[in-house]
C-alpha cells in the first residue's frame, strides 16, 4: 500500500510540476511566464558554475533522467 501511496504522490506533483512550466497556475502557486520558460538553461557548464558541490550528482540525474525519458519513447 506504501508503494502505491508514494506512487500516486509521485504523479501528482510530476502533473503539478508540468502544469506550472506549461504556465498555467495550481492552487496559489503561479505558472512560469513564457520568459521565464524561454530562459532555463541547464547546460553543464551552467550547473558546474551555479551549482558547484552539487554539479556532478545533477549531471548525473540529468543524464539518467534523459535516458529513461528516451527509453519509455522507444517502447
């Protein structure tokens, strides 16, 4: 039952996530504006300046999460 739980919460926060960098708002949280949207920039060279303890768990996050993105389009 755990599992499902985390699961189902897992999803509603990805829809929630998805609906607010589409720009639309949920709840009281606002959704990016289409500047905001047109700015992110996750390059590597970017996370190694902005994030440097942190760059190489993101860029390994940012290539797994590609690749598991890439694999569910190919089934």
């Amino acid at each position: 039952m755990y599992k499902g739980l985390v699961s189902a919460y897992e999803n509603i926060n990805e829809a929630k996530a998805q609906t607010l960098a589409n720009g639309n708002n949920v709840n009281n949280e606002k959704g990016l504006s289409k500047t905001q949207r047109d700015s992110i920039n996750l390059s590597p060279e970017i996370i190694s300046k902005e994030y440097p303890v942190l760059a190489s768990s993101l860029n390994n996050l940012i290539k797994n999460v590609e690749k598991n993105v890439s694999d569910d389009l190919s089934k």
